[in-house]
C-alpha cells in the first residue's frame, strides 16, 4: 500500500512538473485587455480576455488555448508576439481559461473551450467581430483541444433555451503549436515513442487510473477523445509547428519526452491531405520566422480576396 501511495505520488509531481513545463510555451507579458475576466460560464475558470482589433468594421477573432497538459497553464500564456501581430493585421483576439483535472475529466475540458467560442461568437455584435471570420490557437494540450473542436462536428444545440449553446462551434482555420492530433498512448507510442506514452496527460485528460491506460476502457475514451477520430472533408485547414527535434527518442528518456514530437505533426499533415484538406506543417529546422508563416496563413483564410464576378 505504501509502494502504491508513493507511487501515486510520484506520477502526480511528474505531471505537475510537465504541465508547467507545457505552461510556460509562449508565457509573456501582455497589455491589458480592453475586457477582462469575462465570464462565459458559472466555473472560476470560465473566464476569457478580448483584445480588439481597431476597426470601423467587424473583424475577425482568434481565440487561444493554452497549454499545460489539462493540469496547469493560464490565458496569460498568450504569445504577446501573436497578440501584436493579430492586432497588426486587424485580428482581435480572445484568450481563454478552462476547467482542470482531476476536478473534471474528458470531454469537460474541451467543451469549455467550446462553450467560449459559443460565447464569443454570441458577444460578436457587442465586441464588433465578425462571427463567420472564427480562427483558433493554441499550445500542447490547448493545440490538441483547437484541433478536436475544430474536426469535430457542430457542438451547437439549436433547441436550446441558453442563446449561447445555440451558436455555432465551427471554425474558419486554426494554427496550432506542439499539437497533439490524438491522445492514444498506443499511437503516440507508435509514432513518437515509448517515453512520450508515459506523459501523465493520458491519465489527466481521460480521467484514468495507472492500471487503466491499456483497458479496453482506456482504449475507448482514446478514440473519443483524438482529434483525428473525427476528421472529415468539411474540416477547416491547419497550420502546425513544431519545435521539438525530429530524431527518434530514446526508449529510456525522461518520461514525456516527446510528447510534442514533429512526427504527430506529419500524422496529422498525412491525414488531413488524405482528404484533401490544407495542413501546412513548419518545423524549427526550417529556419522559418514561425510568427510571420502563421499569420500568412491566418490572413490568407480570415481575409480571402473577394470572387470575381463572371
């Protein structure tokens, strides 16, 4: 028993110290938002924060999820580079916290994150966005919750007496950081190694005990809970990046090593283009300025040039 406790306790420090670690992607220090802590649920962390692009005319919103592996993290992890560009281009931007493990488990965390774009897209006319011009963004957990809400199918409940869960959760496109296409500790073994397949996030997200993660049990709420399960040729385009080095990981390495592997990105990208769909994939190898390349992107899809008439 005493084994088993301190076990227990080992794998609760472990994942305390990579969701910070996951936290800490893009931590810095922003100006303060023109609305803050705005609640779109009854939870404490049901709040969000709205920068608004200076417009005469409804912009587009790009809303941020951040990362900490569904244990950790803030809204305040928003890059304030991506903040400065968004508004640059005429981008406003909202910022979101959501609910924790062990206090909730899958699908909670996501359909918060769902709940606020709902939210936003029902506040669209008061903050003067424009509700059909939808992008997403994220990091590590925040990146892997983006791509589930955005390859999933309309979480909208058109009966609905709250006006906010009637609205829409589609989106237009979303750039993702150290994106987790699936939470399957059987593929991210496969695909990324054996060490990332120990990071506690399979426990965190899914709500799992230890002696769990390889039931039957486990292998179902996997399915659920991957993105890729609900990929479809109606699903909005990706920008991914990846700053992780791209050889293989020792079997031995920390546990969590690779969690953020480029080869999850390449999954996702090889998946995507099945189905014809655009999945542009960046890796730091690249030498690419990843903040311009994402909004080349992001402008590409939120301001398409108008059709010509015939």
């Amino acid at each position: 028993m005493k084994k088993s406790f301190l076990r227990v306790l080992l794998i609760v420090a472990l994942g305390l110290r990579l969701a910070a670690q996951d936290a800490e992607i893009g931590k810095s220090k922003l100006p303060p938002p023109a609305h803050a802590n705005v609640a779109y649920g009854p939870h404490t962390r049901h709040v969000l924060d709205v920068w608004l692009a200076d417009s005469t005319r409804p912009t587009p919103v790009l809303i941020y999820f951040h990362g900490g592996g569904f244990v950790a993290g803030s809204k305040g992890n928003l890059p304030a580079s991506v903040l400065a560009a968004a508004l640059r281009d005429g981008i406003s931007v909202v910022a979101v916290n959501y609910r924790f493990a062990p206090e909730v488990a899958f699908p909670a965390h996501y359909l918060d994150c769902a709940r606020a774009i709902q939210f936003v897209r029902h506040s669209a006319r008061t903050w003067n966005l424009d509700p059909t011009r939808v992008a997403l963004t994220g990091s590590s957990a925040g990146a892997g919750t983006a791509l589930w809400i955005a390859f999933h199918d309309d979480l909208a409940d058109p009966a609905s007496a709250d006006p906010v869960a009637r609205e829409s959760t589609r989106v237009t496109c979303l750039a993702v950081m150290g994106a987790q296409p699936t939470y399957d500790r059987r593929v991210i073994r496969e695909v990324a190694g054996e060490a990332a397949a120990k990071h506690p996030v399979f426990a965190n997200l899914h709500g799992l005990k230890a002696d769990e993660l390889e039931t039957e049990k486990a292998f179902k709420l996997y399915a659920q809970a991957a993105a890729l399960t609900y990929l479809t040729r109606d699903d909005p385009p990706v920008f991914a990046y990846y700053s992780e080095p791209r050889t293989a990981v020792a079997p031995d390495a920390r546990a969590g090593t690779g969690i953020h592997h480029p080869n999850l990105g390449l999954l996702l990208k090889s998946r995507m283009e099945t189905l014809g769909l655009e999945c542009v994939f960046l890796h730091r190898d690249q030498k690419i300025n990843v903040t311009t390349a994402e909004f080349e992107f992001l402008r590409r899809h939120l301001f398409p040039a108008p059709v010509a008439p015939n």
